[in-house]
C-alpha cells in the first residue's frame, strides 16, 4: 500500500494551496477554485487568504471578483460556515451540502421564534420570506434594515434568553434573510462597511437548475482530493460536516484509492496515486514529489489551510495546538514555514504586524517570516483588524 511521505504531504499543500512563492496565482478566483472555497465567516479571512496567494496582491481585484464581475459568491455551505465559492460551483455546493443545513435551521429558527412575543410558526415564517423577497424585488440590492423597513414581519422584535444578564432584544429580518440565502432564493451583496465588515447588502438571485446532491458530494470530495488529498474519512467528513454514510458513499462514487497515513486510512485520486507511486513515494518521490522551494506564510484566522484538515499532527504540533485554536475549533492567525505551522501573528492596534515563533527551524526561516510580515504591513497601510475568534496567541500578540 502506498504510503505517502511527510515531505510529499507538505510539498503538495505548498503547490496545490498556492504558498510556495512559484504557485502564487494572478486572480482571487484562481485562488479560490485552488483551495475549493474561502472561509468567509470573519470577513477580513477573505481578502487576506488571497493576499498570501497572489502573485501581485490587490484589494481592488478581490472586490472586482466580489462585487463588480460577481465571479465569486458568499453562501452557507459546509459545516454551517460561510464561505466564498466560484459562482458557477454555487449549484454544487447547494445542492450537496446547504439545502440539508436550511432544513435544520429552518427547525431551529422556528424554535426560537415559538418565544417570541408574537409567537412564529412555519406559515407566518413563510409570510416574513415572501414580504422580504417582495421588498427586494423593489429595492434591487439592500441591506437588512432597509429591506425590514418595508417588510414589517421583518422588523419584529424577539427577546433572547429572557431573565438572564445576557438578555438582547433582536429584529428577526437578519435571521430570514440568511434563511433565504440558505434557501438559494437571495444572495449577499457588497459589504455595509469595507473589507473587514460583516454586514452585508442583499438582492434576489437566480434560480438553479436541479442537481442531484449524490452527484454532487462526489464532486466536491474530488475537488477536496484533488486539493487536499491525501486525506483521511474522518477529514472529509469534519470538512463537509456531512454524514458518515455520505461521505463513504462520495469515496467510493470517485473510485478514492487507499494509502496509508501515520493518522490511519486515507485515500488519494487515483491519478494522484499513480504521481506518487511512479516517483517513487517511498524512496524520496523524485520529478519534485517531495521538492517545493522554502516558503514562509503569514495565513489569517480560518484561513482554509489551516482549517483544511481534522487530522492535523502532520502540519501542528499538538502542544501547540491551544494556542492556535479557540475552544469551538476556530483558527487563528498563523505562521508557516515549509508546510509546517511554527507559530502566530497578529495586527496590532497601531498597525504593526507582530509574529512569534513557537518552533525554531533555523535562521533562513525566522528571516523568511520576518520579510513576509513586513511585506504584510506595507500592504495593509491604515487598514486595521482583529480576528473574529481571538485565539490565546492572537490576544497575547494583539496586546503585547
């Protein structure tokens, strides 16, 4: 059984995730289609994870793709996360993975929305809908308060958690307008603020045509093969946050070849498995298997490599991994050097971009990330941030 090396692992997320400075792209759209979606759910993730990849960074050419080509999406997909996608892989994503997520959050909304001060059921959530995409038909592009202005189910309030210290009285339009998006009937537009805001403008979207969602998970595990692989069952099924059934049924359907990790069965495409074996994946997989040039990285919070795996002794010490991690799982900012995570970074509240080696992996490296932060503080000029889920490091970093 072929057993893939440490070093083919990290050479191939130096190509495939477009890190190494020769696989740099020219556009956000080839690195998003690289990496199969941007995590999206802390909005600065978006324009930062392009950032590291592109040959020429740009901000003006993320938001070209975002918000003036319309090449590229936000929409609810796997784990319930918000990510960006290739507009025309929308339907995939729908189809496989968001349509299952809108029926569990339509249950829950409901839930919630039973204790409100007018109680909700199903029939006036589906009225609340209706007055929305009404509202927008009218207004073209807008956002949530504009669209509740004139849809007045919309601009209800609700009590959360009544009685306690936390308690928060919320419109329910923010939650129906996610539904729709969810359901495929609207989608997000340009942010109410710039690139680091959350908050966005929506409109109607167009309608899709009909995919079968088995068709579908076989694509998007080949795409993650394609991109991630070799990875485990268990990677896979933590990435798509489907079932365990779905996901073997996906391996299978894609024909996915077994190999063997130190973490346990993994899989490989098999035109992946035939790379590998044919150079030689054992004896140091020569035509470049296992030969990238050194790199160093500063990745954002969430940034899909970081996230990419459940499994992932293979890139981060496990010591380490409380540092870089919240307790729900989220990433924080990271340092990388040749496929490996060494340390953190975080953007300061003067702008300085301040960083911390966990590892030492010699001169050569401590030099490569010292360039690639300033070359990251140059870029961002005024512009400032903070992670959306302030890991341990990233709060020691931020506040020195």
């Amino acid at each position: 059984m072929l057993r893939p090396t440490l070093a083919q692992r990290r050479a191939l997320l130096a190509r495939r995730h477009l890190l190494a400075p020769s696989a740099r792209a020219a556009t956000t759209e080839q690195v998003t289609r690289a990496l199969l979606a941007l995590h999206a759910t802390d909005a600065a993730t978006v324009t930062l994870s392009a950032y590291t990849r592109l040959a020429a960074p740009d901000l003006a050419d993320v938001e070209r793709a975002l918000y003036e080509d319309r090449t590229l999406l936000r929409m609810h997909c796997m784990r319930r996360t918000l990510f960006v996608v290739p507009v025309e892989d929308v339907p995939l994503y729908h189809f496989s993975t968001t349509l299952d997520v809108a029926r569990r959050e339509r249950a829950s909304l409901l839930r919630l929305l039973r204790g409100a001060d007018t109680p909700w059921d199903a029939a006036r959530l589906a009225a609340a809908e209706e007055e929305a995409v009404a509202a927008l038909r009218r207004l073209g592009e807008a956002g949530a308060t504009e669209i509740s202005a004139q849809a007045p189910l919309l601009g209800e309030m609700i009590t959360l958690s009544p009685g306690k210290r936390y308690e928060a009285r919320q419109r329910v339009g923010g939650w129906v307008l996610r539904l729709l998006a969810m359901d495929g009937r609207v989608r997000r537009g340009r942010p109410l603020g710039g690139w680091t805001s959350g908050r966005f403008r929506y409109g109607l979207a167009p309608e899709m045509a009909p995919m079968d969602p088995a068709e579908a998970r076989a694509e998007v595990v080949r795409r993650w093969l394609a991109s991630f692989g070799p990875g485990t069952t268990d990677d896979v099924k933590w990435w798509t946050g489907w079932t365990l059934t779905a996901v073997r049924r996906a391996l299978a359907d894609v024909g996915a070849v077994e190999v063997a990790l130190p973490e346990g069965q993994g899989w490989l495409l098999p035109e992946d498995v035939e790379t590998l074996a044919g150079a030689g994946a054992g004896a140091g997989a020569g035509a470049g298997a296992d030969e990238v040039e050194p790199w160093a990285a500063l990745l954002p919070g969430l940034d899909p490599t970081t996230m990419g795996w459940k499994h992932r002794d293979w890139y981060l010490d496990p010591g380490h991994r409380s540092l870089h991690f919240d307790t729900n799982g989220n990433a924080g900012p990271t340092v990388w050097w040749n496929g490996e995570i060494v340390g953190g970074w975080a953007c300061r509240p003067d702008g300085e971009v301040v960083w911390r080696l966990l590892a030492d992996r010699g001169a050569e490296a401590a030099a490569a990330v010292e360039a690639e932060a300033a070359r990251l503080q140059a870029w961002l000029g005024e512009a400032r941030f903070v992670p959306a889920f302030p890991t341990p490091l990233a709060r020691e970093l931020t506040h020195g």
